[in-house]
C-alpha cells in the first residue's frame, strides 16, 4: 500500500501530554510511537472517539519548553484482548502556533540527520 503522507514520519520516544478540550473527561501523559510535523502515534488507556479535540505539549529531548499545539485524533485501534483498555491513537496536529512548528521540524530534521550518521 502506497502511503501519500505529506510529513516524514520518524520512531521518536518524545512524551506527549494531553487533554481533551471539549469536555473535560480525561487528561494524561504517553510517549510516543511515531511522529511528524503533522500528527502523532501513541498510546493511550482511555477509548475515545474519533475526532476528539485535544490540547497536547510534546517533551522534546534537551529542551525545557514543551512545543504547544491543538490536535484531533483520527484513528484509534484497541490493542490485545477485547477488554484491555489499551488503544493506539493516530491524531492530526491543528492550529500549532508558527514558532512551535518550526522547532518541531528542526528536532525531527536533527533527528534523522543523526540517525543518518551510522
């Protein structure tokens, strides 16, 4: 299957805070399975529907200051048995601030040129 993705994704281990922000039914922390200037994977414990608005900071490696954006999930898949309460979440980042966009390229444009070097 060809994929069309706009951004490159990388394996990146970067936390992920988030929260919904329509109705305040859950907020919590995971670490990523994969990233892009666009959207995210990872992990999380609660089953929430597609199209869920979040607010999310991600935890970038040797920087004190999260990278701030909006985001919108637009899969979610249980992972293992049917009651594991484990989902795997794709979501779409929306309305990150220009500055916050930058940084995240630069860290993923850093990370596969360091990936490059071996």
């Amino acid at each position: 299957m060809d994929e069309n993705r706009r951004y490159i994704r990388i394996e990146w281990p970067v936390v992920i805070k988030y929260k919904a922000t329509e109705e305040f039914r859950f907020e919590d922390n995971s670490v990523g399975k994969n990233i892009s200037e666009g959207g995210a994977r990872f992990i999380v414990y609660e089953n929430f529907s597609k199209g869920t608005k979040l607010d999310i900071q991600l935890e970038v490696p040797f920087d004190p200051t999260p990278i701030s954006t909006k985001g919108e999930t637009v899969w979610i898949n249980r992972i293992g048995v049917e009651d594991s309460g484990i989902f795997e979440v794709g979501v779409v980042f929306k309305g990150t601030a220009q500055n916050d966009q930058k940084r995240l390229k630069k860290y993923i444009e850093n990370e596969i040129k360091e990936r490059n070097k071996t």
